[in-house]
C-alpha cells in the first residue's frame, strides 16, 4: 500500500515535468526563429500553470539570455538602445538562474562599457 501511495504521488509531478519539457521545447524553437518575446511570454504563461516545475526557471533563463544577445549583437540597432533592452534581459536571465554564467559576463562587459564612458549604468 505504501509502494502504490508514492508511485501516485510521483505521478502528477512526473505529468508536470512531461508538460514543462513540451513548453521548454517550444519556447527553445521560438528563441531559434527570432521570437525571443513569445518564447518568454510562454514560459512564463507555463510558470504560472506550475510554478514548482523546475525546468522552467532554467529555459527562461536561457530565453532571456537568447533575447538579450540578439539585441546586444544587432548591427542594425544603435549602442543607446541595444545596450539597456540587453542589459534589462541579462539581469532577469539572472534572477531567474543566478548562475548563468554568459549572462553575467554580459552584464560585465556592458556596464564595462558605460564605466569606460563616464556614463551611468542603466537600470
């Protein structure tokens, strides 16, 4: 009986992890085809659903990364607006994965660069 009571237990969290993996996986497709905005807005639509799913804090991390290094290496964008939308997506790429080591060598190098100019850091 209490083999059966915790193979019931792990069963809901098992469909949630299941359900988390689908969104993580949509959300990675998204962020590869430039839709860094809908790729966050699912993920984080899915945090609300279940916000114990572990695998979610991490690809909205990533997602958030993704998102700031396309602004960060946009050409086409000028340094007075690249740099504070990138730097705004780094640092919820670390709220979310303090860790996330890319993230914060990101943040490094562009308040390196305000610092460089005698300029104030965004925030």
């Amino acid at each position: 009986m209490k083999r059966r009571s915790i193979l019931l237990g792990i069963l809901p969290f098992a469909a949630m992890v299941a359900l988390g993996a689908d969104a993580v996986a949509d959300a990675k497709k998204l962020s590869k085809e430039g839709k860094h905005e809908e790729a966050i807005a699912a993920l984080e639509a899915e945090m609300k659903k279940a916000p114990k799913n572990a695998a979610l804090k991490p690809a909205l991390s990533e997602a958030h990364t993704a998102y700031g290094e396309s602004l960060m290496f946009n050409k086409d964008l000028p340094p007075f607006r690249k740099y504070p939308g990138a730097l705004r997506q780094f640092r919820k790429a670390v709220e979310y994965d303090p860790k996330n080591t890319k993230a914060k060598e990101h943040i490094a190098t562009i308040e390196g660069i305000y610092k460089s100019m005698g300029r104030p850091v965004p925030q």
